[in-house]
C-alpha cells in the first residue's frame, strides 16, 4: 500500500496536497479530459524518466493539449516533488487536463491554459529478491473504450474491472477482447509458451507500457527467446509463466489464473531471470532530477 506525501504541485507551485484545490469547471473533472503519468523513484531517482515525458507528449497530443513544460522544467517540479517529500522510494503521480473553461462545453474552446497536477507516495522498498510466490489474477472482458494507448483519466471502466478482480480474490484482471490478450486493468501481460515470452502487439487496444518496454529490452539482453505477437486465450490459459509489468508494481508473476495454477504454481524460470535484470539494471534507468 502507498500512502500520499505531504507536497504537491499545482499550476506552478508547491504547496500542501492537502490544499490543493481545481475548479469544478476544469475539463478534467467534468469530462476526464486529460492525460496522466506515474513516475517510480528509486533512492531519490526518477526511473525510466524519458520514456514516461514521451509517452506524455504522445498523449497530449493526441487530445490536442499543449505541452505545459519542456524537459527541464518536468525535471525541476519532479526534483522538486522528490526533495519536498523526502526522498527515497516513491510514485510520482503527474496529470494534465485541457484546464478551466467559463462553462461546460463537451467541444472545448481551446482559450484556456492547461491544469498541471503532481504528487508523490511513498511506496513500500522496491523488492530485490524476487518473490517466491506468486500473485492470483482473473480473466475478463475488455470492456474499455477504443483509445486505450492514449494514457487517459478516463479509467472507470478499469477501475471496474481492478475492483471486480479484488472481490474475487484476485489482484488484478487479465483482458481479453474477441478471444485475444490485450493486457491487464493496470498493467501490461506477457506470457511464456514452449519457452519463448510472448507479448501482444501494440495497437488502440492497449498502452505502449514504459515497464513493457523495458521488461522486452531485459529480454533480449538476457538472451531470452521473445516475440511479438498476438496471444490467444487458449494460450494465455496454457502458458507455463504469466508475467504482469507496471511502474507501480514492477514486474510480477501470475501464479493462479481463474483459480487455477499457472505452470507449475510457482515463479517461473523466465520470470525471476527478468526481475534479476531488473534490479541489476535499475540505476541505469534512473535520472537525478534536482531542483
């Protein structure tokens, strides 16, 4: 569980989260017109920082939102989150919306300056041996709408989905769409069959993950035999390994899929040579962001 830090930022200052306030006409909150990140920091450094402003600028402008801040000043307010709220591990939460217009307009008028949000949580130490069990996961029906590689706020139907798998006892739902694996309600899914990991190809119907994209460049430098291409669900429910990827969790394995073992039950083989990877590689990936 992480628990929010006390600084935040918003439309050019740092204050407490606690005070932060938006208008009830901001776009973001009327129409979930916006666009977010979320940063991992490791030891006080942002992982995977470049991949995430890319994503972000992709994003933006896919909406058609301007780009509120370059590269810089993303590092200055990211610094800045970090130094405020002490440092160490943390999740960096960013959100762009369209900004505050006179009323509710479903087209926007665009005459308006864009609502920049950020916060941090402290999230537990990263794991550095890999888990000797693994996580339960479900199967269900994508039922998300048709953008879902723009990194929209718009997550009520996952947020359906994530609850839905929590009531059954999971931590996470697999999706699938006309018998197809296209990922999972807050992460990217990856399979292994006859040995060889197997990860949907990007497309409208899933995000261009940043740990995705990582966990596949880990991949080939460990030699580990990978493709590209569609997933069935029959091979989805076959697979030796089931492998969930996000910022927020890492890399995790599926163990029990739909209340039954995935393989043998436990970690897998290709799993823990991708999470030795990883954590081998993380300052790598990491950037100093001060003030």
């Amino acid at each position: 569980m992480s628990t929010a830090c006390a600084v935040a930022w918003l439309d050019g200052r740092f204050l407490p989260l606690a005070e932060a306030r938006i208008s009830p006409l901001d776009r973001g909150f009327l129409f979930a017109d916006a666009v977010y990140e979320v940063l991992p920091v490791y030891a006080g450094r942002v992982f995977l920082l470049q991949p995430h402003l890319t994503r972000l600028a992709r994003s933006l402008e896919a909406l058609g939102i301007g780009q509120p801040h370059d590269e810089a000043q993303w590092r200055e307010i990211f610094g800045g989150l970090v130094a405020r709220n002490g440092g160490g591990d943390l999740l960096i939460y960013l959100q762009v919306s369209r900004g505050t217009e006179p009323d509710r307009s479903h087209a926007p008028r665009g005459a308006c300056p864009p609502t920049v949000f950020g916060f941090a949580s402290r999230t537990p130490p990263p794991l550095v041996e890999a888990p000797a069990q693994g996580t339960a996961a479900i199967t269900a029906e994508d039922t998300r709408w048709a953008r879902c590689d723009i990194k929209s706020t718009a997550l009520l139907a996952n947020v359906l989905l994530k609850w839905q798998a929590q009531r059954a006892g999971a931590t996470e739902a697999i999706l699938l769409r006309d018998g197809r694996l296209t990922e999972g309600s807050a992460s990217s899914v990856h399979v292994v069959v006859d040995g060889v990991l197997l990860s949907p190809p990007l497309s409208p119907a899933l995000l261009p993950g940043t740990t995705r994209e990582l966990l596949l460049e880990m991949a080939r430098r460990g030699g580990i035999d990978s493709r590209i291409e569609e997933v069935s669900e029959a091979q989805l429910r076959g697979a030796e390994e089931i492998i969930l990827a996000s910022a927020g969790g890492s890399v995790r394995p599926v163990t029990l899929l739909d209340g039954q073992p995935v393989g043998p039950g436990v970690p897998g083989v290709v799993f823990r040579q991708l999470h030795a990877l990883l954590v081998a590689t993380r300052d790598e990936f990491s950037t100093e962001c001060a003030e």
